[in-house]
C-alpha cells in the first residue's frame, strides 16, 4: 500500500486538474463542517450569513474559500514530492489508516482551538501553544518532509493575509476575542495542521490515478 517508489514522471495536465478538481470539492465540504466550529464557539461571527440558526452560521462563499484551499493543497504536495522526492511517513501512496487518522486528528485539533478559546475561555497565548504544537505534532505523525513545511509555510503567510483583508478590507466577520488587527494568533495552528491531512488525501487520490 505505501511502498510506492519515489515519484520520477512529471504529472500530467489531467493529473493536475483532477487533482485540483477533487481538492476543491474535498475542501469545500470538509471546510463547511470544520468551520461551523467557530459560530458555534462564539469565537467568530459573519456579518452577512445567508442562514443562521442554532448557532449555526452559513456564507455562500466559506465553501469556496476552502476549496481553494484544498485545490492549492491538493496540487502543491504532489508538485512538490516529485521535485524533492522526500518519501512521507506513510508513503506515496499512504494507507487509508493514516491517512483518515491524520483528517480526524485535524478536524478535531479544528475544533479544539475556538471550544478553548470561546467556551472554556483559556487565554489566547495558551491557546495558540495548544494549536502550535498539536499542528506540528500533526506534521510529524503523519507527514514529515520539507515538501509539508514548504505547504505549511505557504499556508501560514497566505492565510493570515487573507483573514486580515476579509476582516479589515471586507468586513464579512469578525473573531469575538482577537490579538492584532482583528485576528487571534490562535488559529495559526490550525492552518498548519490542515497541511498533513490533505497532503495525505492528495497523495491516496495521485496513486489513485497513477495505477
């Protein structure tokens, strides 16, 4: 299952739409359930949701903004595996046991950081060692190549950029307890923890298609 030897043929433009394809669908389901965490926490509200209920908040463009996340994801760690051609903890073709452990360590690492930061009401700094350290964690159980820190350091300077703009820029919504420019450092943690999880769905999805 995950001893496929390291990737040599550069991947085609089919590869690279279906890729982009499926990271965009993956990203946008995934990211509507994961950011209901949020709402729900008090730790965040939208502005204009088009439904609310329950604690429950919608905007029609969060599953897009995932999705392109995910799509970008799910294109980079192939990209980036055959030029480097660093073998991940699972393989190239990881096991559908690390590779679901590794979503369901993000997921519930996603919900963790705004249930301590908004109900239990830990401090921001604690939090953000929480999230810090469980995204690294995440890194190096289920992925552990420069291929990952390059996507992770990627994601965690786009991501902020991109908050601050929908925060300052766009008014769409704000965090009910921020640390600088309306965003708590937090949720960085988060967004090194998605790196792993869908590099490892991208790589299930590659072998997929490669047999």
């Amino acid at each position: 299952m995950n001893d496929n030897p390291t990737p040599k043929a550069p991947l085609s433009f089919s590869q690279l739409a279906r890729l982009w394809a499926m990271g965009f669908l993956s990203g946008a389901v995934i990211g509507q359930l994961i950011d209901f965490a949020y709402p729900l926490s008090n730790s965040l509200h939208y502005h204009h949701p088009i439904w609310k209920s329950g604690g429950f908040e919608i905007c029609w463009w969060i599953p897009i903004l995932y999705g392109v996340a995910g799509a970008i994801l799910w294109v980079g760690y192939p990209l980036l595996d055959r030029k480097l051609g660093q073998k991940p903890v699972g393989g190239f073709n990881p096991g559908w046991g690390i590779t679901l452990a590794s979503v369901v360590f993000f997921v519930v690492q996603f919900y963790l950081g705004p249930y301590l930061s908004g109900i239990v009401g830990i401090s921001n700094a604690w939090t953000f060692a929480f999230t810090m350290l469980t995204g690294l964690l995440c890194w190096w159980l289920f992925d552990r190549t420069r291929a990952g820190l390059y996507m992770i350091t990627l994601t965690i300077i786009l991501g902020p950029l991109l908050e601050l703009t929908m925060i300052n820029v766009l008014d769409l919504y704000h965090y009910t307890r921020p640390d600088i420019l309306g965003i708590p450092l937090w949720f960085v943690g988060a967004y090194i923890c998605g790196c792993p999880a869908n590099g490892n769905l991208a790589r299930k999805y590659l072998a997929y298609l490669e047999r």
